[in-house]
C-alpha cells in the first residue's frame, strides 16, 4: 500500500491524537489539525510522521491554506478525518441562539468546511476517504445536552446524503459512532449561561443528568479502543459507511433501534432525567 497521506482535524488531544498516532505506526503522514498545535512525531520503524498543522476549522482561509499545503507537498490527499468537536450542556429552555451556534459552528459547519475544502481535490484524483466523528448521542438523545446529540445526529444524516451524492466520483464516506469515551472532552464541556443559575428549575436535574454523563465517559472505552476502528477505515480497501465503536454500544444502538420510542425515552429518563 503506497502511503497515505492524512488530514486529521482535532488531533492534538483524545480521540484525534490516539487516531494520528496509530496512523503514523501504520505508516501515514498525518497533518495533525488543531488549533494550538502540537510537537512532530516520526516512527522510524515505519516512516510514519505526524506533522501538526495551526488550523481553526471555523476559518475557511485556515482550512484551505492546510490543504493547500498538502497538495503543494505531496501531489495528493487520500483520506480527510474530522474529528475536532465540542461540547455544551443546560436545559434547551436556557439555552440561548448564540450558545446554540457555538455548538454546530465547530461541529456541524466546522465538519462541512473541512470536507467541502477536500471535495475538489477528491473528485479530481477520482478516489479519497471522508470520515467523520460522530456519537451515539446523535442516536440515544442526551436530555441537557440535547444540542450536542442534535448536531451529531444532523452529521450523521449529512454523511449520508453525502455517500450518495459523491459515490461516482470514487469517494466513499464513513460516520464512525463512539458512545461513552474517556478523554479531556469531560472537563472541556462547557454549561450554557442560565444554566449556572442555582434558581434555575431545571438546575438540580441538570446537573444530576451531566454528572452521571461524566462519570459514564471517564468509565468508558479509551480514546485508543474508539481509534483503532478509525484507522481500520483507513486501511481497508472499502470503508463500512457507518460503524458503532464497541460490542456493548453497538447493543445499545441495535436495542434503541427497535423498541418503541415511548419505551426509549422513558429509558434515558431514568438514566439522564
């Protein structure tokens, strides 16, 4: 296999850094995305490197610059990761338009910019790779960070459609599906404004439902565990379009998939409400 050439946004911490570390083991130059950057890596048993790149996915000048880049390197671009994500949490009552486009900015539009941005080169060599981070979350709805399933769950859909429309150029899509991960997201999430409001009616269940949130992704799979499938992906000849992380998520997905969505809800009320 000839070797691969990377974009890989959100890579200086958690999943992305896991991802881009087992790239470059297996061999690939990643350019590592973020908005601090990180230190070079090179493996020296397989040539692997990770190049850290400055790049706001938020700015389409920042995006474009990286791919131009990579093109004016190497000629090529095989497979394009977006993994940079966010987190907020409150009660959607509480949550005002501004904090709700903090939410999709990075998320949803960061994603589409990223993509958009290597669609071009893509068609043109008539083959590449899009993968996407999403979530369970954006299939089992997470009361109080209902925002956060909201935008993973629109990702999911717009993967999708995406499939779809550039399958006949040679360009194949996979949305990966972490559930429960432990990594700095946790300490990173960040809680809407009237949500630090103890007033607030929603305030006591709130923080009762982010805490049991907290604790079941600072208990769940690591980082590395969500990367290696990331990086199956990359591998293979032919990407699987969707793929839930895990045997006991992959049993959540299957189980919220057929029960009746009262049942469902009433489920993750207890869990979460």
């Amino acid at each position: 296999m000839k070797q691969q050439i990377v974009l890989l946004t959100g890579a200086s911490a958690g999943i992305g850094k896991a991802t881009a570390e087992l790239l470059m083991k297996a061999g690939a130059i990643i350019y590592g995305a973020s908005r601090g950057g990180s230190p070079q890596q090179k493996d020296d048993t397989s040539q692997g490197v990770i190049i850290p790149v400055k790049m706001d996915v938020n700015s389409e000048s920042d995006i474009q610059a990286v791919v131009k880049q990579i093109i004016d390197t190497h000629g090529k671009l095989d497979v394009v990761i977006a993994n940079a994500g966010n987190g907020i949490a409150g009660a959607i009552e509480e949550t005002s338009v501004d904090e709700v486009r903090y939410q999709f900015e990075t998320n949803f539009f960061g994603v589409v910019k990223t993509i958009q941005a290597c669609l071009p080169i893509f068609r043109e060599q008539g083959y590449g790779k899009i993968i996407t981070v999403s979530s369970l979350a954006g299939v089992i709805p997470i009361p109080f960070q209902t925002f956060y399933s909201s935008v993973k769950a629109a990702l999911m859909l717009f993967m999708n459609g995406l499939a779809i429309e550039v399958k006949p150029y040679g360009i194949q899509c996979c949305t990966i599906m972490p559930g429960d991960t432990k990594t700095a997201f946790t300490s990173a999430r960040k809680y809407t404004q009237a949500s630090q409001n103890e007033k607030s009616p929603y305030y006591k269940t709130m923080k009762k439902s982010v805490s049991r949130m907290e604790h079941d992704e600072q208990n769940g799979m690591s980082a590395e565990a969500v990367a290696r499938p990331i990086v199956q992906q990359v591998l293979n000849k032919r990407m699987h379009t969707f793929y839930v992380t895990g045997i006991v998520n992959q049993f959540y997905y299957h189980l919220f998939n057929v029960l009746p969505t009262n049942w469902r809800l009433w489920i993750i009320g207890k869990l979460y409400g």
